[in-house]
C-alpha cells in the first residue's frame, strides 16, 4: 500500500486504554496542516478510559470491544479497521497485546508509543525499574509493532534525565510530557519526504 502525502491524509486509527494523553496530542498534530495524517477511529478496550471522552470533544468515532475473547475482538476490530478504510495504527497506552495474526492480516503501519529507551526496560512498570537500577537516564521511545512485544524497529527515542528526586510518578509525568511531542515528530519522520 502506498501511503503517500497527497492532498488526503493518512487515515489512522488510535488504540487506548486510559487517559489518552497521546491520543489528545496526536488529534492535535493532526488538525495541522504539516500533519500527514488524519485521525478517524478511537479503539479501546476499556468502556472506562478516560480518553474515549476525546471521541465527544473532537468529533471522532469510537468503538469499544471486550477482549474477554481476544480472538473474537481482532477479528471485530479488523472489520472496524477495513470498514474505515484505515491505514495507520497508532497504539497510544494500550494494554493488549495485539497478536501476529493480527499484524500480518493488517496491510498498513502499526506504531507504539513506549516509555523507556527501548531496547531497555520493555513490558511494564519502566520508571520503577529505571529508578531501581539507578539509571540516570530514561525517556520515550516510537517504534513498529511487531510480533514480540516492543522490540519493533525503533523509529525516534527522547532522552529524559533521572535525578535524585525522581520518582516513579515524577519521572512518568517528565517521560509523558515528551511522549507527547515524540509521537507526531515520529509520524512526520516517516511520512513526509
Ligand atoms: C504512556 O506512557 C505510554 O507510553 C504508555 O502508556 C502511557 C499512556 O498514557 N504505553 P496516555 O493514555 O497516552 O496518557
């Protein structure tokens, strides 16, 4: 599939589970005029994220699915996806794992959003473990989604420094506040040429 910046944008769908701070960032960069991509679809797996309220604020469709049968809920979300004519993925805080099957049926990108410098800290609790190992450096990372979970091919990292203060929770907010800006200066990396 050809994703090339024409006079349409990239139709892209964001996957969430929580706050949605980088799909609220990631709607903002969209609604510019440098953006390659636009974003149609709000997917989450969590009828309580407080990031589907976006879905209202932005006028963006949403669909939520129960993953109780993950199987079952790919498959929902994979009609979702063609149905909207979706060619960006966007996982943005979500917390399922999509699976293989998955990937490879899908003909576009899929991107993460992971707070750690991957490859270090993979999976969860980052800033916990950074702090613990007494590392004085973190930050944020976008990469391709593949089959093992966030070992795709890295597309653009954001150091952040650990001091002697940080917290998990200080730490969390200083690497968001970058994920923020990472998440659109990676789209734009890949897309615009
Ligand atoms: C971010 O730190 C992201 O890197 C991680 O989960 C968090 C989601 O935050 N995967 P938000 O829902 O975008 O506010």
């Amino acid at each position: 599939m050809a994703l090339l910046i024409g006079s349409k944008k990239i139709k892209t769908a964001v996957f969430i589970s929580g706050t949605g701070s980088n799909l609220k960032s990631l709607i903002k960069f969209s609604n510019l005029k440098k953006s390659p991509i636009s974003i149609n679809l709000i997917i989450s797996d969590n009828p309580k994220a407080k990031g589907l309220d976006y879905s209202k604020i932005f006028n963006i469709k949403k669909k939520i699915f129960d993953f109780e049968n993950k199987n079952i809920a790919e498959k929902k979300i994979f009609k979702e996806i063609k149905k909207n004519k979706i060619e960006l993925i966007c996982l943005a805080g979500f917390m399922k794992i999509i699976s293989k099957n998955f990937i490879n049926k899908f003909n576009g990108k899929i991107l993460n959003i992971h707070p750690s410098l991957l490859p270090k800290y993979k999976g969860l609790n980052t800033h916990y473990r950074a702090i613990a190992n007494n590392e004085k450096l973190s930050g944020c990372t976008v990469h391709f989604v593949n089959s093992k979970l966030d070992s795709g091919k890295i597309v653009l990292q954001k150091e952040v420094k650990i001091t002697k203060k940080d917290t998990p929770s200080t730490l969390a907010k200083k690497v968001l506040t970058q994920e923020h800006k990472l998440y659109p200066k990676a789209i734009l990396k890949i897309f615009s040429f």
